[in-house]
C-alpha cells in the first residue's frame, strides 16, 4: 500500500518551468534589437530616437540598451550640414577672389601712374626743368611739384604769359582715359605777405591754386569734373622755413593724380 501510494506521488511531481518566463523575455528582447539594427540605415532619426525610448523604458531601468543620446543623423540632416559647408567655402574662396582683385587693381593703377610719371619726367629733362619740377609716385598717387617761381611773380598769383607754355604742355600729360582725380593745391612759406591784394598766405595760395587749375583746363580734353583746387598757406611744408632754401621749396604748386577708385561688386 505504502509502495502503491509513493509511486503515485512521484509520477505527480512536475519538473520546474519557472525558467521558460525570463527565458522569453530574452528572447523578445533580442528579436527587437535585431529587427532595430537591421532597419536603422533607413529608420528616421526622430522615429528611431522615439522607439529607442519606449523600449528603455519598457525593458530597462536607468541607462538602456537601446539608450542612443546622439543618433546617427539623417541623410537629410547629412545634406543640410553638406550645404552649409559648401557656402562657407564660397563665402571664404569669394572673399580671397575679393583681396586678390583689389591687389591686382592697386598694381595696374601703380604701374599706370609710373607711366605717367616718366612723361612727365621725360618732358622735364628734354626742357631743362630739374629742381623746379619734381615727381614722386606714392600711395595718395603721383605727385607734381612745381616751384612758384616757375610760374609766378613775388606775391602775384597770375601766371606769367611767357610761362603759360610750360601749363599747357604739363595739361597734355594729364590727359587719361577714363579720366582720374585730379587735386590742385597752392602752397606759400611762413614768412607773412605785404600786399593790398592778398590779406595772408592762404588766400595767396588759394588764388594761384584756382589760376594754375583754369589755365589746365583750357585744354579741352581734360573733364572739369575730375578736377579740384585747394589752398594750403604756410601750413604743409616740405621743407624748414628757417633757410631760404627750404622756404623756396615751400612756396609751390602741387599736382595730385589720385589712383582709380577701386571696383566693388
């Protein structure tokens, strides 16, 4: 009897499937990080980031497997960040094309005004005009000195008739196509005028500034519109005043050939 009721007691014990639960969760959890893996090359960045959120914090507590804080970027996203980099480089490649065309421009404009320059230096010699005509080609542009004493009586700022010659022919030389920027301007020493026609140096210089300009410009190839005349006195010297030397020096009229404004696009 004892024997028939311990048989049948160990024919109802049942083995423990407690394992196959986690053993399925496992399982689940595998397939769904592998059917995520396969789709992420064409997953949508938001979608992917979406689903990897739901499935830490359905299976994970803290940090998931799943758990991407910087997903891959579309290729959307991929062809914005491309463009971007592209008009950066146009931008920066625009600007060196910008400098390199200016740089360009300043040499051309140096190396007309130095053509410029040897006319005039040329007709200088030929007329025995050195050390009271002077060039002198700079950044601001190409420099004409003329001493006053070559065109002007003492305190008088009418050109003399037999120096009107020398007017036309430096007029000839400023003949340019297009036309540049050209600046009159009168110069004096410091040493105080005695006249009833001029009340002080500026107004001397002014005077002989404006005569020199209108005497130029009857030459009519010249446009009128480039031209300009100032009147400086005493106060730009290139020279000291303290010797008759530099005060000679002083007393001048100058010519400015101004470079060509720059091209701007």
């Amino acid at each position: 009897m004892s024997k028939k009721r311990k048989k049948k007691e160990h024919h109802e014990e049942h083995v423990d499937e407690s394992w196959l639960v986690p053993y399925a969760d496992v399982l689940t959890l595998l397939l769904a990080l592998f059917i995520v893996l396969y789709g992420m090359s064409s997953l949508d960045a938001k979608k992917f980031s979406a689903m990897a959120e739901v499935f830490n914090q359905e299976f994970q507590s803290g940090t998931g497997v799943l758990d991407f804080p910087s997903p891959a970027p579309s290729k959307e996203e991929k062809n914005l960040d491309t463009n971007e980099e592209v008009e950066n480089n146009q931008d920066d490649s625009k600007s060196v094309s910008d400098e390199k065309l200016k740089e360009l421009q300043k040499e051309q404009d140096q190396q007309e005004l130095a053509e410029v320059q040897q006319k005039v230096n040329a007709y200088i010699e030929q007329n025995n005009l050195g050390g009271k005509l002077e060039t002198e080609l700079t950044d601001e542009g190409l420099h004409v000195s003329i001493r006053d004493n070559v065109l002007f009586a003492s305190g008088s700022a009418e050109v003399r008739d037999a120096d009107k010659n020398i007017v036309s022919e430096i007029s000839k030389l400023l003949v340019m196509d297009p036309p540049r920027s050209i600046i009159v301007s009168g110069h004096t020493d410091n040493v105080p005028i005695h006249n009833s026609q001029y009340s002080s140096n500026w107004e001397l210089s002014v005077t002989r500034a404006l005569n020199f300009m209108k005497l130029l410009l009857e030459n009519n190839e010249l446009d009128p519109r480039a031209f300009s005349a100032k009147g400086f006195g005493e106060y730009q010297p290139i020279a000291s005043n303290d010797t008759a030397e530099g005060r000679e020096k002083n007393r001048r009229v100058d010519i400015l050939i101004q470079p060509r404004e720059e091209v701007t696009n």
